[in-house]
C-alpha cells in the first residue's frame, strides 16, 4: 500500500524533506517508525506524535489502507 508520509517542523530539518509517499504491507505505527529511522537516523533523537488521516493515534495502531501519515514535533496549547 502507498503511504504519504508529511513531516513537520523539526522533523522535516531532521529528514531534510516535508513530505514523501512510502509504500509498505500493513503494518503498525511502530513498525512503520522503526523503518523510518532506519531511513533517518535523527527520527530516533526527537520527540513526536504520529497523526492518521488528522487523528492522532499511538504505536500499536494497524495501519491497513493507503493513509496520510503526518509526524508531528510537540507543541503547546493555549
């Protein structure tokens, strides 16, 4: 299945890009994240969120459709 894969702030300086498409079988976020850091290193060094199709969701869940994955540095509310 194709991924789109956006990256934010910090994550997007530690990737060097906003965003790419990934294509990968189901699996679950963190599964997903072990072959990102594997890609980039740095991912391993920052804090963050992982968000689904805008909901955010945490590293046992599966993915199993195309989804817009977004990678989101910490931030305060107000």
């Amino acid at each position: 299945m194709q991924l789109t894969i956006k990256y934010f702030g910090m994550l997007a300086e530690a990737t060097t890009i906003t965003e790419e498409q990934f294509s990968t079988e189901s699996c679950s976020v963190s599964e997903l994240l072990k072959k990102l850091r594997t890609q980039y290193p740095e991912l391993s060094k920052k804090d963050f969120k992982v968000a689904i199709n805008q909901q955010l969701v945490d590293h046992t869940y599966i993915i199993k459709t195309e989804a817009e994955i977004a990678l989101l540095p910490p931030f305060a509310g107000g």
